[in-house]
C-alpha cells in the first residue's frame, strides 16, 4: 500500500492505537500527524476513520486513513460494510480538496485492502468478507466518482477476486464489447505464458514520471538552455539529437559533463510510488518482461507481487523471471541511453541484449503498453525480426495506444495490432481486465475460509474432492501417482497435513553462525529462518548456498533481500522505502547489526528436485502461517 501511487489509502487497525502497534508502519511518523480531537473521536468508536496529516503539500503524497475493525472482532462479513463506507465518504472528501495524483481525467484513486481478515478475525470467511468489499466498492465508485483499487497479498484471495469480477456485469463497464473481448483473448495468452509485457514511459507517468518531452524540458532547464532554443529543438529535432545538444550544453557548464548529464536524468525519473500499470503488468504469467523505461517501478511492484524479477544486464542469477532494460537504468547511471551516440553505440555494446528480444518477438506475443512505436532502436529490431521471419502469419504484438493513426496502422500492417484506449485510465482498466481473464485457477475451491462463497456445483465438488483426499489409506499414498493427485489437491486450495513449519520438518536446521563452516547445497529448495522456536520467514531458491549467503552478507544494499530489510525496519527502526533504495541508503553499521541479529537464528532448508516445487511448498506454508517477515 505504501508504494502505490494513489490518492488514498485505508490502513487497517484498532481503536487503541497501541504504542509500536502494525498502525505506525502505515506511514513515516503517521503518530506525530495525528489530530488529538479525531483521535479521541476515533477511540471513543464515535468515528470509525482516522485521517492522518500530510507530511507535505507534494501533490504525489497519497492520504493516509486509518480505518477500526470492531473492536471485539468481525463476526459476520455485514460487520465491515459501515465502517468501509464512512471511509469511502471521508476518502472521497479528502481525493477532492488533496487531489494527489491530479490524473488527466480527474478521477481519485483510492486503495483498500482486504478490511479485517488479519487481525479483525474475518479470515474463517473472508470469501464473504471480500464480496462485501467489492459491492461496497461498486458502490462508491458510483456515488463519489471515484475509482477504487482493491490490494490483495494473498493468491487464493486474488483467484476468487477475478473470478467474481468475470462474472459480474458491472466489472469494466467503461470499455467497449469489441474491447472486453480483446482483453479476455489477451488474458488467455497471458495465462499460458505466452503474453510478455513490453513497456514505454507511459506506464510510469501516473506516479509523477515525466514523458520524454518532460524529460527533455528537465534537462533544458538543468542546461540553462533559454526557451526560445528549447522550442526550436523541440519543434525541428527528434529525441535523441535534442539529448545530443543539451549534452553538450551540459560540457559548457560541468567539469564532468557526463556524470552531470546521468544524474539530471537520474533525478528525473526517479520515482518511489508505482502506478496501476506497473503492478497489473508484474503480474503477468510471464518469464520475460522488456522495457526501455530508467525507472525502477517495474521492479518494485514485482517484488511486492513476491514475483521479483531478475534485471538484465546485471550480475545476478536468480529469480528466474527477468526485466531486460533495454536503455539502461537509474542504479546505473552511466548505462543510460539517451542520445543519439548512445543508441549508435547500443548495436556495438549490447548486441545480445538485443538479441533476446528478437528472440521474444520470434516466439511470444508482445504486449505494447505505454509505449510508441517510433522508437528507433526498436525499428532496428522489428527490421531483423522481419528479415528472420518473413513468412509469419499474424502480427507479432498488440500494442496499447492513446490514439488512433490510421498512418501508422498502415505502416505496421500485419505485424501489430493496435487496440485503441483514449485515455490513462482506460489504459489501465484494459490491463485490469486482461489480468482477471488471465487468472483461472480455483486455488480457493478446497481452502478455509470460502465455502460460504462458493456457487452449489462448486460446493458439492469441494465436498466430494475433501471426503475422497479424506478416505485414501496409507498404502494407496505409496503410490507412484499419489503425489501427482497430492499437487493437484494442494492447488486446489487443501491445506497441509500440518499447520506450523518447525525445523524438525526440514532436511537440516543449523546456527546461522555456523553456516560459514559449513557446506551448503547448491540445489533447489525451501529456506526457513527461525528465532526463538518461532518461523519469522519463509523463502525459496533455485540455489540454496547463494540464497542463505545473501541474507548474512555485510554489504548494506538490502534491496534483494525481503528479509534483511524488515529486520532492519525492526530493529533499527528504518523506513521500509529507506531499506529497499537503490543504490543504498544503509550504512555498513547498519548492516552489521542486520547481520549479527540473523545469526542469532537458526536457518533450515528442504532440498526439492525443482524450484517450482519449493514455490508449492512455500504458498502452502504461507496460507497458513504469515511468518512476520513475509507478511508485513
């Protein structure tokens, strides 16, 4: 919730407010920012909503809402329907006068959560409790004018979300039927991997990112190039030589222009808040992802999907799915490609990058979103790929497009289809759709916590399949094929036989501090981290050595590690954003003292023949447990 670009989000909490309670990571300092007479209101129940200050008058600054649970807990999914509401009410005022993210269409965004299946005790019925929050959201979204983004963390939840939502008739009203029909057919390539996402500038400008125009009247200003030659460049150059010029205004005016030149860009775009689009295109089913965007927004939203990619080109190995950055990125500075000796200079240093999105191109549907296709490093590949497979039947990608050129239709005839969206909104909505008709599983169908939801022929196939997995004997589950139909019922939502991971169910559990002296495997598998008899995280790798070394090394860049970075929220107390920044923000002290509390754990692993398996176990576990550090 906290690095999604909104105008206003519900954090869940109590009336009491304890000291150190889940409420004061809602926000930086949110206690400080709290107005005494509201609060006493709010802890009196005479209000259910609690408005906290702005820290600033920055319009990127989404409002923070403090929104009570019953205070004795939800006891039926009808409990939460009045407090949602008031906050939809008091959200909509606050959208109004704050206007944070001042969209184009002038719509508010608000973010709930599931409300009250943590610690509001809903969770024996949260399908029901889902149902409510949905009709409530349909509801205000109506009567306030507002558009309402629902975060999910858990997949079963997600499931049942999307399969309500595709049957429901008020779900994406605003698009046509020619372009509901274009997402469901998009949505089932997603959902056999087969749709990669592909992505311009456009997807990062709803969080404050600037278009390339903007970008380029940025580094005017920064030049001190005067507004009659900015207009001339704009009106009679491209891109590339416009960046070329105002380099070299840079060399007029640095001693060293290039690190100058990286850092204006850098400070540009880089934005800590992502927007609906990058979230909804992370969640895609697919390996690859490209794009030719500086930002780190993409990443972000991966990582807090739990489906972090992998950033090519780069050092690292793992996780399998990767982002192929195409024009550099803001960790990096100086592999940003901007002018035109750049992009001439790309063909010499980066071939192979290149090279694998031929690849993609010869074998997926690419998925064009906030993106032109005038770029011309791109026409270079579109050129080879043309050349490689002349004889393809069909086009090779959709592209999502704010207007429609007849010219350029023509020009990319049978090689892109073009699906026209006349707005950032619509834009956004069309992914929404694509990701509901992508996701088909029924992780839900066997798993606590939905039977009440579930329609009469679902509820008789959960009753059947739950008596049958109850009645196999021991000897039928020495068969060969058992765990086969094991898999099948675990991703139907059964639970595992046990609630609670302990290292006694692990290969080996050892002394964090030991693990230098010993020899790890450098296999597939499940890691678990345990203080004090308790599970606070639960991980997965394709290579365990690696994995474990990552979580106890001294250097002070936390970003690729979950764990690392909420014991560091704990113990020192930093802000979540602070430990994920890159490049980084924690000190080597800082990061000394992360080390020598995670020694102070033990650390267990289950070897599996594939990472895919690990991943199972992990989503098992997790349904059940909500370590602290994997749920926060």
């Amino acid at each position: 919730m906290r690095n999604f670009a909104c105008d206003v989000y519900m954090w869940a909490a109590d009336k009491d407010l304890r000291p150190g309670g889940g409420w004061t990571a809602a926000g930086v300092d949110v206690e400080r920012r709290l107005d005494p007479e509201l609060r006493a209101a709010y802890q009196e129940e005479r209000r259910f909503t609690l408005p906290v200050r702005l820290l600033s008058t920055s319009r990127f600054e989404p409002q923070l809402i403090l929104t009570a649970v019953p205070y004795s807990g939800v006891k039926r999914a009808s409990d939460i329907a009045p407090r949602i509401q008031e906050f939809f009410e008091v959200a909509s005022q606050a959208a109004g006068q704050h206007k944070g993210l001042q969209r184009k269409d002038s719509i508010p965004l608000l973010a709930v959560p599931l409300f009250g299946v943590g610690g509001g005790g809903a969770g024996a019925f949260r399908g029901e409790v889902f149902k409510v929050l949905y009709e409530e959201s349909i509801a205000a979204a109506s009567t306030y004018g507002v558009d309402v983004a629902i975060v999910l963390r858990d997949a079963r939840d997600y499931d049942l979300a999307q399969s309500i939502r595709r049957s429901s008739d008020k779900s994406w009203a605003a698009l046509s039927r020619d372009q509901l029909t274009a997402a469901a057919r998009l949505g089932h390539e997603a959902r056999d991997s087969r749709l990669v996402p592909f992505m311009g500038s456009g997807v990062s400008v709803s969080a404050g990112a600037p278009t390339w125009d903007q970008l380029i009247q940025k580094l005017a200003e920064k030049a001190e190039v005067d507004i009659s030659t900015a207009e001339t460049l704009a009106e009679h150059h491209d891109v590339l030589d416009q960046a070329a010029y105002l380099h070299r205004e840079f060399e007029r005016h640095f001693p060293d222009a290039d690190q100058a030149f990286a850092e204006s860009v850098v400070e540009a775009v880089a934005v800590s808040r992502y927007g609906l689009a990058p979230p909804l295109l992370a969640a895609l089913e697919a390996e690859q992802a490209v794009t030719l965007n500086y930002d780190c927004l993409f990443e972000l939203a991966a990582h807090d999907g739990d489906r972090p990619r992998r950033v090519i080109p780069g050092g690292a190995t793992e996780p399998e799915r990767w982002l192929l950055k195409l024009h550099g990125t803001v960790t990096e500075p100086s592999s940003i490609v901007l002018t035109r000796d750049d992009y001439l200079n790309f063909n010499a240093d980066r071939a192979a990058l290149s090279s694998l999105v031929k690849a993609t191109l010869m074998t997926r549907r690419l998925l064009f979103a906030g993106f032109g296709v005038r770029d011309p490093h791109f026409h270079e590949i579109i050129h080879d790929v043309r050349r490689a497979l002349p004889d393809r039947d069909g086009p090779f990608g959709t592209v999502l497009t704010l207007d429609d050129s007849p010219t350029t239709r023509r020009l990319w005839e049978n090689e892109l289809e073009f699906i026209v969206l006349p707005s950032e909104r619509l834009h956004d909505i069309f992914l929404d759709a694509i990701l509901a008709h992508a996701a088909s599983t029924h992780s839900y169908l066997l798993a606590s916590g939905y039977t009440d939801i579930l329609q009469s022929e679902d509820r008789a196939l959960r009753d059947s399949l739950t008596k049958f997995a109850a009645s196999v004997p021991a000897l039928a589950k020495k068969s060969s094929a058992w765990p086969i139909i094991e898999t099948q019922l675990r991703e139907l939502g059964s639970p595992p036989n046990e609630n609670a991971l302990t290292p006694a169910d692990l290969d080996i559990t050892v002394s964090a501090a030991e693990i230098s002296r010993l020899q790890l495997p450098d296999t597939p598998g499940l890691i678990a981290w345990f203080r004090e008899g308790e599970c606070i995280y639960i991980g997965i790798s394709g290579h365990i050595r690696d994995r474990i070394n990552d979580h106890i090394s001294s250097r002070p860049d936390f970003s690729r590690s979950t764990l690392r970075s909420w014991v560091a929220v704990e113990i020192l107390g930093l802000t979540r954003e602070k430990t994920r920044q890159r490049p980084s923000a924690i000190t080597h002290k800082q990061a000394d003292e992360v080390v020598a509390w995670l020694k102070q754990c033990e650390v267990g692993w289950k070897v599996t023949e594939r990472r895919a398996d690990a991943s199972r176990m992990k989503e098992d576990l997790l349904s059940q447990m909500r370590p602290r550090f994997n749920h926060q």
